[in-house]
C-alpha cells in the first residue's frame, strides 16, 4: 500500500501526457477531459499519502515531475497552438514561457515550507486548467491579443507573491473554511447554470475568493 501514492502520480503524468499526445493530433476539445483527470490524480495522491502516513523523497520528486508534464508543458503546448491559430510567424512560441513559469513555480513549491495551507502564487494545476477551458469562451473573447496577455497573465501568477486558498481541510467547521465552502457553492451554481461554458470562471473565481480572503484576514474580519 505505501506504493499506491506514486501509482496514482503515475496516473496523473498518464493522463497529462495522453492530453499533450492528442494535441499533436489536432484535438483541442478531448485533452481537457484528461488534464481534468490528471489534476484529480493530482489530488488524490496527496490525499491518500497522508491517510496512509506514508511519505518518500522519490514521492515528491516524483510529484513534481509528472505536474511538469501535465500542468506545464501541456498548458504551454496548448497555448502556442491557440496562438498560432491566431497570428503568422514564430510569437506563437510566446505560449511556451508557461512552461519556464511553471518549473520555477513548482522549484518554489518544493522549496518553500510555508505552503502547506496556503498556497504562494497559482498552483500549476488551477493554472493549467484556466488555459484548456479558454475554448468553452465566445469566439469573439478570443484572438491575437487576449491570448498573448493570457499568456502574461498565467506567467504572471504563477510566481506572484499572492497567497491563494488551498484545499486541505484541518477541520470541516464552516468558521475555519468559509470561503471555501462558499467557494465550492459558487463553482456548484455557475456549472448547474452555464455547464460547461461555466469552466472558465472557476480559476478566476479562485483567485479572487482568495484575494478576498487576504484582505479579510488583514482587515481582522
């Protein structure tokens, strides 16, 4: 059983790579369902390391190799194709600094101690799924432009010094995590309205609950 956390990371790198494969085949719709599932497996593991109490060096390292795959490169690769679609020329190759972003992102992660109920700078997961759900936008949101300060944007957060929420319950009392709770509503409301169409507001929606938070916790509310 100690090894079933590294098994299910394995899935997660899996899933991430079949999405990067289906990609070069021209599918832009089918790689979300398996970025989706990656970032699932991406949960899981953590969750079942720690309800098993196992750990490893190799676990983590492990970790954060298959979260480059799946939530860096596939992002990154998924970007420069919509760019492309977009514009003449090499700038689509703008699209792959979400990957250089994404390697500092994680090389802090593995570094930084301090993030264990907090998360500093957008994980690459919630990252790498803002970019896959762009498609489920109105066509007219999406052009040369938009996509390049995306593009800013993704690279932007990802190492920005903004504390973000993280999903790890201590306790399940409303008091303690109240936004999240409100958060998981809003994410339930927004896909029973819009469905699909509703993916590409959920990140942004993270982002600013936990802003908000911030700003409560400094204000002592």
């Amino acid at each position: 059983m100690r090894h079933l956390p590294n098994f299910i990371t394995c899935l997660n790198l899996l899933t991430g790579a079949i999405g990067c494969f289906l990609l070069a085949r021209g599918d832009i719709s089918s790689p979300l369902y398996f970025i989706l599932l990656a970032a699932f497996f991406d949960l899981m593991d953590g969750l079942v390391a720690r309800q098993l109490g196992v750990s490893s060096a190799i676990g983590k390292e492990l970790d954060s190799l298959a979260d480059m795959v799946s939530f860096g490169l596939f992002p990154a690769y998924y970007m420069t194709i919509l760019i492309a679609g977009h514009s003449d020329g090499y700038i689509f190759l703008a699209g792959l600094l979400i990957a250089i972003f994404s390697a500092l992102r994680l090389a802090k992660f593995n570094t930084d101690d301090q993030q264990t109920d907090k998360f500093i700078g957008l994980p690459t997961p919630a990252n790498a799924i803002m970019i896959s759900t762009l498609i489920f936008l109105p066509s007219s949101y999406i052009n040369f432009y938009s996509l390049l300060g995306i593009t800013a944007a993704s690279c932007f957060l990802l190492v920005a010094p903004i504390e973000l929420l993280a999903f790890k319950f201590k306790t399940f009392q409303w008091r303690a995590n109240s936004l999240r709770y409100l958060l998981l509503i809003l994410i339930v409301v927004l896909l029973i309205f819009f469905q699909w169409n509703a993916l590409p507001l959920i990140i942004p929606c993270y982002i600013l609950f936990s802003i908000l938070g911030n700003f409560l916790a400094k204000s002592g509310v």
